[in-house]
C-alpha cells in the first residue's frame, strides 16, 4: 500500500516563545502532520507560492506584512484562495476577529491556546480542506461530463435535422436525375439515329454541338447530386474538438442555404448579403448548423409565404449576422425563454424546444454571442455577432 502522504501545515508568527509551545503540543502529530514554521508574513507569502499546505495559522499582529495582510493575499491567489486560514487572536480583540471573519478567515483561535483546542481546530480544518478537494474533484468531473453530454447534444440536434433534410435530398437528387435520365435518353436516341444516317460525317458534325450540350446537363446533374451529398456527409459528421480554424462567413451561410433550398417556394423569398472575405475563426460545421436552426426556424415561421433576409455586417473588431423574418413574432411573454432548454413555442410534434438552446452554445465555444428582438405582428430578427480573426489569418 503506498504511504498516506503528510498533511502540511503552516505556523506564521513573530512571537518565538509561541512557536516554541506549539512545537511541544504537536509533537506526537509529526507522524501525520508536516508542520513548519515562519515568522514574517512575506515569508509565508514566499513560501506558499512554491508548497502547497493544507492548513494555514497565522498571527495579526506582526512587523511588516501582519496577518490581515496576509490572508487578503492569500485569497486572491487560486493556489491558496481555499486553503483553510486560522487567525489568532487575543481574548479582548473582538474587532480584530470580527475584521479577520470579513477577510475569509475559517476559524478564530484565542492566544493563549490550549492543546486539545489546537489540536481540535486543525482537525477541523484539515476536514474542510478535505471536503473541498473533494467538491473540487468532482465540479471537474461534471464539467468533463456536462461538455462532453453538450458535444452529444449538439450532434444528436444535427442527426435530427438531417432527418428532415432527407426530404432535401429527396426533392434535390431526383431533379439532376431526371436531367440526367432525360438527357441519357436523347443521347441515346441521337446514336441510334445517326448510326442509320449517311452520310457519317457530316451527320457526326452536325450533332456534335447537341451532344455536347446534353453532356453538359448530364455532368451538371451529377455535380449537384455530389455537392448536396457531400454538404449532408459533412452537416452529420461528428465535430471535433480540433477543428477549429479560419473560414469565411459566407461559406457557412452557403452550406445552411444548400440544405434549405429545397424549402424556398411559393412565395417565400430569402435573400443574403455579405461583405467579401469576412474571416472568423472557429469550426464552419457547427455555424452552419446554428444558421440551419435560425434560417429553419423563421421558415416555419412564415408557413411558405413572406421573406426572409440574412445580412453581415462589419463591427470593431467583429461582425454582426442578422436573420430577420417578417413573420407574426414571438409573444412577449415568451421572448425571455426561448433560449432555455426544452422550451418551444412550435406544436408538441414540431419542435423539441433545444434548437436554440444548442444555438447559443455553440456560439459561445466560438467566441459569439447571439440576442433576439421580435414584435408581435411584425417579425423578428436573431443577431449572431462574432469577432472576426486577426488580420494575415487566411481561411481554409
């Protein structure tokens, strides 16, 4: 079994006699307790820089830096800020004790001290320290979890819009196939054509413009087919924590629009305009999913029938994106809400109510913020401000 290590244990006081005395009483804890001894208070800072204690006692009244002094230094470091502090005092010094308690000091021991109170005391903060260590451990632990179920989260919100951009693909791929099938057959019928047709070449020349128009669509059709498949693979790919790097603003808003073409109909109208070569850094996948959620959102909004416009613009230092519909708003009592998780104002069956809570998280890994303003009767608009990157950055 390995060796329990010593718990460490800081005296600082001026007074020798008073060193000397808790020297004896603890004595019989030297097996247990790792116990040193200073008499300033820029020592003990000096000290407490390089070792880590677990319990710190300190007198008021020393020359220099005294133990007021001491222990505000010592809680606006996060190396000592919850080390558990002592304070000694005399029996008539309530104003000290009460000055010493509004500093953060853990416990109040009166000069003289008796052994079993000293003793006592220091158990008991020992005990403290041991249970923050253990909070601490544990507040590390949930945060490791709450990030990686938040990684999860924003996955799982993509697979399911993915699944109601299946009927894109649906709607996307058989256009370019029916070009290509189309396009095959007249191809076809045109070889048929000219194998019976004389005289060869002259035919073959005459043609030659028509055929290559039709390859033309055919190659076209296929190229709209792999473009929105690759678009998809990569809306669905699983983000990683190493993918983060410059790209341009507008080719996240291309890659939400590819996926959400299918539902520009009627008379829904969506129209984009962005400044050229507006850089930011941060992972493109996971932007194209926040504009999914708010270019989706205000579609369902409109029900097919009104606009919709995405503007970027330039700030200090940064770059605002606005969606703005001109649809019937969110009510009032409902705009302080609708970033917390699981609330929607959608029907049961149409929203979870976690779009925008995902929204705002993602933003937030990249440096962005986003707020919303919303009339009732006459629309609303979602604002996603994001710095942009330092300039030389190039983007990928």
């Amino acid at each position: 079994m390995p060796e329990t290590p010593k718990k460490r244990i800081l005296f600082v006081d001026d007074e020798l006699f008073f060193l000397d005395s808790v020297r004896r009483i603890l004595k019989n804890q030297r097996d247990i307790w790792q116990i040193n001894y200073l008499e300033r208070g820029i020592d003990a800072l000096q000290e407490v820089a390089r070792i880590d204690y677990d319990v710190i006692v300190t007198d008021i009244t020393m020359p220099g830096m005294d133990g007021f002094q001491l222990l505000a230094e010592l809680r606006k470091s996060d190396r000592t800020r919850d080390v558990p502090v002592i304070v000694l005092t005399g029996n008539s010094e309530n104003d000290l004790k009460r000055r010493a308690l509004e500093l953060d000091a853990t416990d109040l021991l009166t000069k003289p001290v008796h052994p079993e109170d000293l003793i006592a005391r220091l158990r008991s903060a020992l005990r403290t320290k041991e249970y923050q260590d253990q909070i601490k451990t544990y507040s590390r632990s949930l945060e490791v979890m709450v990030e990686e179920r938040t990684r999860q989260l924003i996955h799982a919100d993509r697979l399911a819009t993915l699944g109601t951009l299946s009927a894109a693909l649906a709607h996307e791929v058989n256009n370019p196939l029916q070009f290509i099938v189309s396009n095959a057959d007249l191809l076809k019928a045109s070889i048929d054509q000219l194998s019976a047709s004389m005289p060869f070449f002259e035919e073959l020349v005459a043609r030659a413009d028509k055929w290559n128009a039709r390859a033309d669509a055919i190659l076209h059709g296929v190229d709209r087919i792999a473009e929105l498949v690759k678009r998809l693979k990569a809306y669905g790919r699983k983000n990683s924590d190493k993918e983060h790097a410059p790209y341009d603003i507008s080719d996240a808003l291309q890659d939400a629009l590819a996926l959400l073409r299918y539902r520009i109909v009627g008379s829904l109208s969506v129209s984009v305009t962005v400044p050229p070569k507006v850089i930011v850094v941060g992972d493109r996948q996971a932007l194209g999913q926040v504009f999914v959620n708010l270019i989706g959102n205000a579609m369902d909004a409109l029900h097919g029938k009104g606009t919709i416009e995405v503007v970027a613009e330039r700030r200090s230092g940064g770059v605002d994106i606005s969606v703005k519909d001109n649809g019937p708003g969110i009510p009032g009592d409902c705009i302080d809400q609708i970033f917390d998780p699981f609330f929607t104002t959608k029907r049961d069956q149409d929203g979870t109510g976690l779009g925008l809570f995902i929204v705002r998280d993602i933003l937030a890994a990249q440096s962005g913020t986003i707020v919303c303003r919303s009339t009732p009767g006459e629309g609303t608009v979602f604002v996603v401000t994001l710095p942009i990157a330092k300039s030389g950055t190039q983007s990928k």
